[in-house]
C-alpha cells in the first residue's frame, strides 16, 4: 500500500513538476546558466548507466561496538532510492593519462599501473578525487566517487556481504583471522591489471564489480557504539581512511596507492586499487528522475 502511494503521490505532482521545469529550463537558457549545447569537451565523458530504482539493503560500514564487543554492522534497508548513473567501467589507464598528462593528475604507482584499455590502477584516493575534478572540469559536469551505499546499490548481486556472524566472540584476533580466511576463500582474480570487460556485466549492466580491482568510495572509516536496543551511542568518523568495495570491503589510509604495502587493510589485502565514478545531475535532471520521467 505504501508503494502504491508514494507512485501515485508522484503522478499527480508530474503535471505541475514539468510545468516548473520547463519555467526553469526557460529562466536558465535566458540567463545563461543552461545551455543546449553540449560542453567543448563532452567527448571526455565516460559510458555510463542508470541503475533504476528498487528496494534494497546493505550492510553498514564502519566498526560496531555492542557491550565492549565489535559486533556486524546493521543491515540498512533502503525502500525508495533514487536512480543513479554510474560509469559502466572503472576509469581506464588511458583515461587517466590523459589527466596526468594536463597535470592534473600524478602518475600512477609503477608498480601497479597497466596501460590502455584496462582499468587505472596504483591509484590513491587523493588520485580520484583529483580525477573527479579534472573530468568535471573537462566535461561541464559533476563527477563524484560513489559512497559505499551508492556502490552496493549499483552492484547489486556482485556485491559482498561483510558480516562475519561472530556476534558471541570478544577477542577482536578472532575476527581478524575470520576476515582473513572469509576473504581469501574468495579466491583470487588476477594480481596483474586486464582488459576491462574481462569480469563481466552484472544485472544492471555494470561491468568488472567484484573482479581484480578494489574501488574507492567517499564513505570514511567510522566507529559506531551501539546501545541495548541497537540505537545509536556514538558516532566517530575518521576521514583519513576510507571504505573500499570490491570482492570484499575493506579499509585504506587514502594516501596509499599499492595495497600490498599495508595501510589500514584488514583481512586479505586488496589487489590493485582504482575507482569508478558517478555522475551528479543537473537540478533539473534530479527533479525528472524523482517524478519518475528519466
């Protein structure tokens, strides 16, 4: 019954929510501020998709803390999310280049950088967000790493629930082996860079989610203190270290460009580290996607 609400609350605000967006299409084509002709640079722009709206859950990230002891996270159903275009590929080595070669990007980590048509890595979190702003600028769009909620979204079926169901233990070694033999029986991709498209689309259309190449998210490493009633104590973020998303979730300092040298990493390390990016829309874009019409 709720959902048949919330459709038919939309419906009847459609009418009037077009009449709006054409008056604002037509203030901003007047003063400027739209245009409708694409950027200089719009060739730059990645493919992408939309992932359409349902309902879906994901596991909460960060540390929990029940009683002194660290506890799953909750899981966080999500009813009515909106849609959201997301790069149907991991930013490409090329792609990457050609911001290091404006500079306004470092060069990636030798150590682990393909070239071509496979995925950018040896990449910091710093590294993508200087990225983002590169193609932004390039594009006259918005681009933004995806948080963890947005990618488990986009990943549907691909994504990795990192509950280790170890409520009744209080020794915080046995977790981390628990984490370490969880993530290792994932097995194995590939330790070197390949061709993208290599791991496959999921249902949505999203390529190489879960495959050789941990992505960056915007989400910081947090710690949460939980109550009796599981309501919330406390609430700390550090935002020096965020989550990464891959074949399993993890932790890194987001400085670090090579996983296998350590930094904040728990379980199994990472293999190579790179990142997708999300589109932001327009205001007017956002407006059509939560009437339903885009």
């Amino acid at each position: 019954m709720a959902t048949a609400l919330a459709h038919d609350g939309r419906a009847a605000l459609a009418l009037p929510g077009l009449l709006l967006a054409a008056l604002l299409v037509t203030i901003g084509l007047q003063s400027g501020a739209v245009s409708l002709w694409p950027a200089a640079e719009a060739s730059l722009a990645p493919e992408t998709i939309i992932v359409a709206p349902r309902a879906y859950a994901y596991r909460a990230p960060g540390d929990f803390l029940r009683d002194g002891r660290v506890v799953d996270g909750p899981l966080v159903a999500v009813a009515a999310p909106v849609s959201l275009e997301i790069m149907t590929y991991q930013v490409s080595a090329a792609e990457y280049a050609r911001c290091v070669a404006e500079a306004a990007c470092k060069k990636a980590e030798p150590r682990r950088r393909g070239s071509g048509d496979v995925p950018a890595t040896g990449v910091s979190y710093d590294d993508a967000i200087d990225y983002a702003r590169w193609l932004s600028d390039k594009t006259g769009e918005a681009w933004r790493l995806p948080t963890v909620a947005e990618w488990v979204f986009a990943a549907g079926s691909r994504a990795v629930d990192p509950a280790l169901a170890l409520e009744g233990s209080d020794n915080p070694a046995e977790r981390g082996l628990a984490a370490y033999a969880r993530e290792s029986a994932l097995g194995g991709a590939a330790a070197a860079p390949v061709a993208r498209g290599t791991f496959g689309m999921n249902e949505f259309g999203v390529a190489d989610l879960a495959g050789s190449v941990w992505e960056w998210t915007s989400t910081c490493s947090s710690r949460t203190t939980l109550g009796p009633d599981a309501e919330t104590v406390s609430h700390v973020e550090a935002c020096g270290v965020k989550e990464l998303e891959g074949r399993h979730r993890t932790l890194m300092s987001d400085f670090v460009r090579d996983a296998q040298s350590g930094g904040c990493s728990t379980g199994a390390p990472p293999d190579n580290l790179g990142f997708r990016l999300v589109r932001v829309p327009s205001p007017l874009e956002a407006m059509l996607r939560w009437l339903g019409l885009r």
